[in-house]
C-alpha cells in the first residue's frame, strides 16, 4: 500500500498525512498506520471478494458497538473502489497480547495480562448486544455452518468435508447466546502497561454462542496457554464456567477451520 493509493475521499477527511508506516500484518488485510500533524489512524484494506466482506461486516459491527462502553476503535469511513475495501479508524496505541506475551514478561507480569483479557471476555459477554443481531432470523450455529458449508466450496481453507458433516451432526448443547467478538484471539487484543486497552478485528462479532469466543481465547501459542496455570488464570477472571474438551474442540479445532 502506498500513500497514492488511498482514496482522495479517505484523506481529504484527515488532512495531510506526514508518515506511514506497516505494523505487523495479517493474512486477510493490509494494515497501515497514518500519522498526521494531530492524530494517528489504522486503515485497512482488503482485495478478496471474502475479506471484502469482512471488512464490511467489520465497519457495521464496531458502529453498532460504539457507545457501548467497549475498548473498540472509533471508525471515520468505509470506502468500496473497483475490486478493494478500505476501513479508517482511530490508532490504540497498545501491542497484541501476543507480541506482550512473546517479549518473556515477568510471571506477575504475564498473570496480570491474562487477568486482564478473561475480565475483557466477561465484559463483552455481559455487554448488551445490538438488536439488529438479536433479530436475525438464524440461530448463530446455523449460521456458521452454512457460512462454513459455503467456504468450503469456494475458498481454500482448512476445514474438509468429513469435518463438516462432522460438526453438523454433533452439535454441542444449547447455550444462551451473548454478544460475541468472533475472533476473540491473542492476537485481536491490544494491551498497554499489561492491561486490555483495545479489541479489534470485528467481522465475526454477533448474537451468538460464548463458548466460540473462550476457545480461541484460550488456544495454545507460543509463551501463552501452553500450561494449565494460564487457563486457571484466564477462567477465574472471566467467572464463568469452563468448556470441556469436547466444546473445546467443537469450536477451536472445528467451526474455526472454516473462517
């Protein structure tokens, strides 16, 4: 991404951009921070018909959420050109838990952070979810599936068609849904001084099952969740029950190989 290839309708709402620079990026998207004279900005852009859609899904989501007392990123403009998205919204300052995690913090350190992100989790559980999402038609399961039955016939992902049929016929117990992020990974929340300042990556947020949001929160990474003490860590600030296994794998080790 270069500065000229940013749509003339994005800056001219920020005014004259006098650095950028490429934070670690992901798979999905290319990621830029704008500095301005008085302000930084995160844009985001995609050029993938599925993360286009995300993207969009992304943009809806966080305005539907702001207001809602949630650390999520302010968003100025969504913009659609030719074959490519664009979503500008305000910088956290803060690095991913991950990237916290990996830097060999201290032991006190490191609990704190994981304190910190289960109570994170707790809050967007208990956070009123939008009605826009309440009153969709579909259970979120159905959803998910259909949405993974429809990926897997289109895109190259992880999942396979045993695993799908799989995940249809052994559905996991009926659960309240809550407000979810969707994505709720070390890597999509930000910290600063060991505490959660901000979530992002918001595409897979909706009315739907909590146990998701636990199991990508508590996969195993390098210098996280690799031992038991870190999921007792992150459950007793989270204060609700824990998956069993078999949950666990229903949603880290199946639905998620599909998205």
């Amino acid at each position: 991404m270069q500065l000229a290839d940013i749509p003339s309708e994005i800056l001219g709402q920020i005014g004259t951009v006098q650095r950028i620079t490429f934070p670690r990026q992901g798979h999905t998207s290319t990621v830029a921070v704008l500095e301005t004279a008085d302000q930084r900005y995160v844009i985001k852009k995609t050029e993938h018909e599925l993360y286009n859609e995300w993207l969009s899904d992304e943009h809806i989501a966080m305005q539907l959420l702001q207001g809602k007392g949630l650390p999520i990123p302010k968003t100025h403009s969504f913009c659609a050109e030719h074959q490519s998205r664009w979503l500008l919204m305000d910088y956290i300052e803060g690095i991913s838990l991950r990237q916290f995690l990996a830097s060999h913090p201290s032991q006190e350190d490191k609990e704190r952070a994981i304190t910190s992100f289960g109570r994170c989790l707790r809050k967007l559980h208990e956070c009123p979810c939008p009605m826009e999402w309440q009153r969709k038609e579909s259970a979120w399961l159905d959803t998910m599936l259909s949405k993974a039955e429809y990926n897997l016939a289109h895109y190259s992902i992880d999942g396979n068609e045993h695993l799908l049929t799989h995940l249809k016929k052994n559905r996991p117990s009926t659960v309240q849904p809550t407000l979810i992020h969707g994505d709720f990974t070390i890597d999509n929340v930000l910290v600063r001084d060991g505490e959660v300042v901000g979530m992002i990556d918001w595409a897979g947020a909706a009315y739907g099952d909590p146990r998701y949001d636990v199991a990508l929160a508590i996969r195993p990474k390098t210098n996280a969740f690799e031992d038991e003490r870190d999921k007792h860590i992150f459950y007793d600030a989270y204060g609700k029950r824990r998956l069993t296994e078999e949950e666990y794998r229903y949603f880290e080790d199946g639905i998620y190989n599909f998205f």
